[in-house]
C-alpha cells in the first residue's frame, strides 16, 4: 500500500510500533519522472521507504513529496467514495490487538465487532487521519513475538460494483467471493459514513500466490463498497498522486509484457509503463499502473533486483529465475537484515 505523507521517518517510526513494518527494504530518495499522467505533468521530487513486516503479508510505500506540500482530501471522506479507504491489516489475534491498541493509546474506531463472515475485527486511526484494518489471518510466512503482519487488502469506493469486478475479480484473481451483500453493517458504523446504505463485496485470492516472493506476501483481500444512498466522489478530486493518504495498491507481477495486452483488451490500458529496467538505487525492475473505471490507481512492479547488502553490492538477482518458483527461505530471511530498530 502506497501512503502519502508529510514525514517520512515519523510515518515509518509510527508503522513500526503500531504494525511492526520493521524491515526496511529501501530507503531513497528520487524523482517520479514517468508519472506525469497522474502528478499535472510535472515531475515530483520524493523520498520513499518501502517497509514490510517478515510475519507476511504486504508492505508499505511511505511516500513524501520533498519539493511541494503535500494536500489532505478537499473534501470529508465517507465510506462509498471511490478509492482506497481503508487499508486492511493482517493480524494474529484481533481481540489481542484491540487490546495493545487501547493499551498504546492509538485511535480505534469502535469496539471489537464481527464482519459479515462471522470474523472479529475493528478499525483504528493513525495520527495523519488514515484508517486501517484489523482482520484475522491463517497465512503466515513466518511466526515473530508480534500481533500483526503486513498488508492484506483494501477497502475500496466504487461507483458500478459490476463494473469493478472486472479489474478486481476477473484481471486481479481474487475470484473467490467470501460475501456480497447490501444493506447497513454494525460493523462499518464507526466509519464515516459508515451507517448508511451499502453493497459491499469481499473478494480473495482462490489458489496459492506464485512468484519469487509469493510465501512472505500470502494471500489477500480486496472489499469493494458502492454506497446505495448517494452519490460517491474521487478521493483524490482536486489533487494529484503522492498526496496525503493511500495514493495506491501495489501488486507483485511476473510477465509484465502478457498483463500489458491482458489490461489493454479489456479496456483498461497502461497509463504508466517504465518499459525498461528503472534504476532505485537499491532496486530495479519495472512498473506500470493502471486506473479503475473511477480513476483509482493500481501499481504493478515486476522486481528484477532487491538488495541484500547495498554496500557491498549483494543483490537477489530475480531476472533469470523461473516466474513462479518461490525463492528459497534463507535468502527471502536475508531481508530481516534490514530490520530498523527504535
């Protein structure tokens, strides 16, 4: 998950005591040349860390534009408005975390409750106004002394559910329909917004992830809302990429150039292809996003290099590897090497 911010290091400090995103897979500080489609045309100097926590689950892209100020919605965010609105959480044991949450003093959003599935779960606040997740999980990459793994989905506001499904569903796999249902959720009234009417639908992956990293990313969730009452707006209206909040969903992709013919046939084309390898100066590979038929961002990278050790020039070397064979263990391990400490 991409999150804008206006301070970087205070953003992953926060993210390493709430979530345990200890591991740093790089830090640095760069020029978003090619994104022009989404930031008015202009180049956007940033400094980004990619954080993940090695319990599984996806990461964070803490992304801080260092030349302009970085704008907050222009608008009250309410559930329904298209765009990622909450950003779900893997987590051990709800209850448990609910509990640390109100130990540690960090906003939750209501009590404990059951989501639709019959699951615990709750959602808390970070300082900057962004809302997360808790839900609970079976998939593990590994087991640390900590409550939560990473990234398992989002929360997503769209305007034609049917419409959605064809990217989320059908183009991102997650085929597996857990619940598709209307009405209002004592669940989703902490939100705001959260007490009106509402088609919300919850998909997943339905067959293990493939690829060099599929083990430590596990399975993920994606949960569309369309509101029934009124209309939705883009949660980015009036700015631009890299602003505050959650500015995209990143997905680990092998066979860029087949997803590129797969997106264009069904109308949803490149908006964004670096082509070529591009240079993070710890990571290589390449990117490319599209936008969902409300103009929401999604990032696919396909990784050709991450490093081990920066300084001596110890690098995973994915480009030769077969696309879907998982890395081994003890080198995916090699990334806890990088984990920061308070």
């Amino acid at each position: 998950m991409g999150i804008g911010v206006r301070d970087v290091h205070e953003a992953a400090r926060y993210y390493r005591k709430v979530f345990g995103m200890d591991v740093e897979v790089f830090e640095e500080k760069a020029t978003a040349q090619l994104m022009l489609p989404h930031t008015a045309g202009r180049p956007i100097p940033r400094h980004a860390i990619l954080a993940m926590n090695m319990q599984g689950g996806g990461g964070f892209e803490i992304w801080q534009q260092t030349q302009y100020r970085a704008l907050p919605p222009q608008f009250e965010l309410t559930l329904g408005d298209w765009g990622y609105f909450v950003c779900k959480m893997k987590c051990r044991d709800v209850a448990a975390f609910h509990a640390f949450c109100l130990q540690n003093n960090v906003e939750t959003r209501g009590p404990l409750l059951k989501s639709p599935d019959g699951q615990d779960t709750f959602f808390l606040t970070d300082p900057w106004g962004n809302i997360f997740q808790a839900v609970p999980s079976s998939n593990w990459y590994k087991k640390e002394n900590r409550l939560t793994g990473g990234v398992y989905g989002s929360i997503i506001g769209v305007s034609d559910m049917e419409k959605s499904l064809i990217i989320y569903r059908d183009l991102l796999n997650h085929k597996r329909v857990v619940y598709d249902r209307q009405g209002v959720f004592e669940d989703l009234a902490g939100l705001p917004g959260g007490s009106g009417r509402v088609r919300r639908v919850l998909l997943q992956n339905d067959s293990p992830r493939k690829g060099p990293f599929a083990k430590l990313l596990g399975d993920s969730q994606i949960e569309l809302v369309q509101s029934l009452d009124r209309p939705g707006r883009n949660i980015f209206d009036g700015r631009i990429w890299g602003d505050l909040g959650f500015i995209h969903l990143c997905f680990d992709t092998r066979g860029m150039d087949v997803l590129k013919s797969e997106t264009a046939e069904i109308g949803y084309p490149f908006t964004v292809d670096s082509a070529e390898s591009f240079d993070m100066g710890v990571a290589a590979g390449r990117f490319s996003y599209i936008s969902d038929p409300d103009g929401t961002l999604i990032e696919f990278v396909e990784t050709l290099k991450v490093p081990i050790i920066a300084g001596v020039g110890w690098y995973m070397n994915l480009k030769n590897r077969a696309p879907e064979k998982h890395l081994p263990d003890w080198m995916v391990n090699t990334l806890s090497w990088k984990r920061k400490k308070d």
